[in-house]
C-alpha cells in the first residue's frame, strides 16, 4: 500500500480513534470540581469547599484547586477547619485515563494545613461511612505543611513539616513515605522514612507499618527542671495499633538544673506503640550514666480526665553507685555520700507544667554498703562516733576549716547495712524505717528531706555497744554516768533517742529528749 492510501485511510481512523478517546474523557472527565469534591468527601469525614477551581489539559490532563478547606461535619460557624490547603494541583496522563483509569502520576499540596481539636471536644454524630478508594497516586508532594493540636490548656502545640514523600498510594499496596519535621515538645528535628499500608477500612488498627527515624536536636530544658540536647534513632514495624519499636537515646548533657551537674547519659529500649493514640508501653529500657545502669519498665499513655500522658516506670539498679544517682540532684560540687547501691522504685510523672522535681512522684526501697560520706568533717563524726561506740580511745582527726567538701583523707570507719524506705511528692522525701550501722553501733530513724531547701529533719534511736557516758571523754564523761541507767539497754550498752535536723549543708544532730 503506497503512503498516499496510507494516509487516506490511516488518517480517518486515527481521527475516529481521537473522537472517540474525547468523548469518552468528556463523558468521565474526572477532573471536574463536582467529582473532585465528591471523591474528597467519600474518603474523608467533612464539607469540603473551594475558592477557585479551573481543570488543565496541556500538557497533562489535571486540574488546579485554590482555598480548599475542610470543615468537619456537622460544625458551626465559629469552629476552626480540620484542614486548610492553599492549592492543590492534580496532574495525570491521557494514557493512563485511557489503560488505567484512576490512576493519578502527581498530587501536589502547597500549604497543607491540619487543626485539631483538644481531647474530649465533643464531635457531632453523623451517617458518613467511608468509601474504599480506587484512585491510585504515584506521589504525593506537601512540602511545607503543618499541624496544629490545641490543648485545653496551655498553647497549641505545631508541628512543622518542611518536606513530605508518599509514593505509590492506594488501598491495594503499602505506601512509601519520607518526611522531615519539626516536633515542639521537646522542640527537636525529626527524619523518618518507611511503609505504611494498605489502609485497613474494616479495622484502622490493623495497617501494617514499618520504618525508622532519628530525631536530633531536642532541647529538654522546655520541662521545668532538666536539661540537654537529645539524640534518638528507632526501628519500627507491626500494626498500627501494636508497633514493635528498639532504639538508642543519646543525651551528652543531661541536667537536673537545680544540681548543675551535667552527666552523659546513654539509652536503649524496646516499646511498644499504639499509633491509633500515641500511648506507649515500655517493655525494656537500659539508662546508663558513669559507672550506674537503671533497669525500667512502664507506659506513657493518657488516661480519661487528663490533659496530656501520664508516664509510670518501675525502676531498679543493682551494684550501682550511691554517688552517681546523688550527683544527677544534688548541688554541690562532690556527692555527700559514696558506695555500692541497689534499690526498687516505682515512679510517676503527671502531665504539666510544674517543675520537675515538683511533679515527680516516687516510691522506693534502697539499700547502700561500705557508705563513705565526701565531707571529710561529717566522715571524722561518724568516725569518732564508731570508737566511742566500741569503746576505743578516739584518733585525732583535723577536718578542713573552711568545711569544704572533698575526699576525706582518711576514711576511717564505713557505714553499713544503710537501708530504707522513701516516698517523694512535691520536692520532700520521706524516709521511713531508715537504719544503718557503724561499727559499735546502730541507728533507726524517720523523717523528711526537702529537695528544695535542702531542710533535713530525721527522728530515730541510736544503740551503742558501750554506755551513754563512754560516748564521750573527761569531766563530761564523769557528769553523765548518772544519766547511764536511763539509756541501759539489756544487756549492755545505751539506747539513744536521737534527731538530725538542719540543712544539707550544715546538719545538726544530737539527742532528741522531750521539752519541759
């Protein structure tokens, strides 16, 4: 066949061919505004409403949305939109409307904006039931978007997301998702990468995720009464309402601020999440810092009533160092007290804005051996008290005199066996059945200590294995021996009611008698 009949007979069919392909696009155009806002109100619960909108042809099929806002259901006047969208560009091609239809190359949102309401704001009842979408995107572009949760109390708090990927979208197969964000509690910079998908209609809870994150930056010093920088890195994979998650945190200058002690502070953990409302279980979590390690365990989940998540942990060290958890709280430069220690607690810290210590709420067992107190003047005390207890002449010891504090030079006697039990609410310890022992005698004491103040005020006994007047030398010794009958104990020795009050740094002990 020449090129002549060719074209003659080739044209025509080619021109009938594109009449056809036209009619059929014009009678399923799918870029009309009416079906646009059709398929957005199918998949998602709200009115959805335009400023302008204009469908494109050339080069590619598409349309161009401006103003887009999405009220939720049922809302009046007065509430806010879930979401804001300041453009949204739709792109396609004519083949893919032709072999695959609902297939979409490109969706691009520019100012993407999402506004959420506090927990337990009421939301109207209404009959929408969601819509199994068939339409499939190859990506999704929403550079510079945000979201913006609002709290019953306290400023709203917004997350920033310069950049946002999702490829392969449809309700058929997983989603791949990049996205860099800017989270404000603690305010820190987040990078993760994944899948997520294929939705779940029947139950949400059941869509599959997986992926990773590291999360860098995040200044903690925005929690009244800590500080430092956080790094982070996790692995994630499950369902969406049980995500199994093992990660490191990093923090090089973790501070208790009142303490000024900067510490390094390294962690692992496994967690588990429920994405369906950001409650975490904390099934293992290993926190090492200078020579200690804390085991713990707990949730971070909100309960009905709060605003925000309540975290609960049990924590337990074994052969740790008494003198590197005292470091983290305590102000001044050498921890009061050195030596092995191991203890249980169980702790709970409530949502708010009060300062740490305020805020903490903790109950616990300890235990500490071979206890060496750092201020040489209160070590040469305990000292001078275990010879006079067993009865020994006393070694003469010389403390600093400007009472700094420091490793004593010679340590002398330890304390034994120092145990208790404490509770701490708002900045005051409570110590009850607090005992330990010196070598000659033994102590049982009650009574409180402000983190704040640094206020000391214990009550307890003291036994001695010699009597009350061998406790102390020369011409007092003399006048006290009379006094020996009302302190004897049974066998031998003397029962001492005792107190320790002050401040932690000028504490003042002696023997608690009633006043007249």
């Amino acid at each position: 066949m020449s090129l002549k009949k060719l074209v003659l007979f080739g044209l025509p069919t080619l021109l009938l061919a594109l009449t056809i392909c036209a009619v059929v696009l014009a009678r399923h155009w799918p870029f009309s505004q009416a079906r646009v806002r059709q398929s957005l109100q199918s998949t998602f619960p709200a009115t959805v409403t335009f400023k302008r909108f204009r469908s494109t042809y050339f080069p590619h099929p598409g349309c161009v949305a401006e103003g887009l806002v999405f009220a939720r259901l049922g809302s009046t006047n007065g509430t806010p939109p879930v979401v804001t969208v300041e453009q949204l560009t739709i792109q396609a091609h004519y083949l893919d409307l032709l072999l695959r239809p609902g297939y979409l190359s490109e969706i691009v949102l520019k100012k993407f904006r999402v506004h959420i309401q506090p927990i337990g704001t009421p939301v109207e009842e209404s009959n929408w039931q969601e819509t199994p979408s068939t339409t499939r995107v190859g990506e999704i572009v929403a550079d510079g978007s945000s979201i913006q949760i609002d709290r019953a109390s306290g400023s709203p708090l917004l997350f920033a997301i310069p950049s946002l990927r999702l490829e392969s979208v449809t309700d058929k197969q997983p989603l791949s998702f990049t996205v860099a964000l800017h989270i404000p509690l603690p305010p820190g910079d987040v990078r993760a990468s994944g899948k997520f998908g294929p939705w779940n209609y029947d139950d949400p809870g059941q869509t599959p995720v997986a992926g990773e994150y590291t999360f860098q930056n995040a200044d903690l010093s925005v929690f009244h009464g800590i500080a430092g920088i956080l790094y982070a890195h996790d692995k994630f994979q499950g369902i969406l309402r049980q995500i199994d998650s093992s990660g490191t945190v990093d923090i090089p200058n973790f501070m208790v601020t009142r303490s000024d002690h900067a510490i390094h502070l390294k962690s692992s953990f496994h967690a588990t999440v429920d994405g369906t409302n950001g409650d975490i279980q904390l099934d293992r979590v290993t926190v090492n810092f200078l020579n200690t390690s804390v085991l713990a365990k707990g949730e971070i989940a909100h309960h009905p009533g709060q605003d925000g998540k309540l975290t609960t942990m049990d924590l337990s060290v074994q052969n740790g160092h008494i003198q590197d958890v005292l470091r983290v709280f305590v102000h001044g430069h050498h921890p009061p007290l050195q030596g092995t220690t191991s203890f249980r607690a169980h702790v709970i810290l409530p949502p708010g804005d009060q300062p740490f210590l305020h805020k903490l709420r903790l109950v616990g067992d300890f235990g500490i051996e071979d206890g060496q107190f750092a201020k040489p003047a209160t070590q040469i005390s305990v000292d001078t008290l275990s010879q006079r207890a067993l009865g020994e002449k006393v070694s003469p010891a010389v403390a600093p005199a400007n009472g700094d504090e420091g490793d004593a030079s010679d340590p002398g006697g330890v304390i034994s066996q120092l145990a208790g039990h404490v509770e701490l609410r708002n900045a005051t310890a409570t110590l009850s059945d607090l005992r330990f022992a010196v070598p000659g005698a033994s102590a049982r004491m009650q009574g409180t200590y402000n983190l704040d103040t640094l206020a000391i005020d214990l009550h307890g006994t003291l036994k001695t294995d010699e009597e009350f007047s061998d406790l102390t030398s020369g011409f007092k010794s003399v006048m006290l021996k009379p006094f020996n009958r009302f302190f004897r104990k049974k066998h031998a020795g003397a029962v001492l009611p005792v107190h320790l009050t002050g401040t932690y740094k000028k504490p003042e002990a002696g023997l608690d008698l009633p006043a007249k």
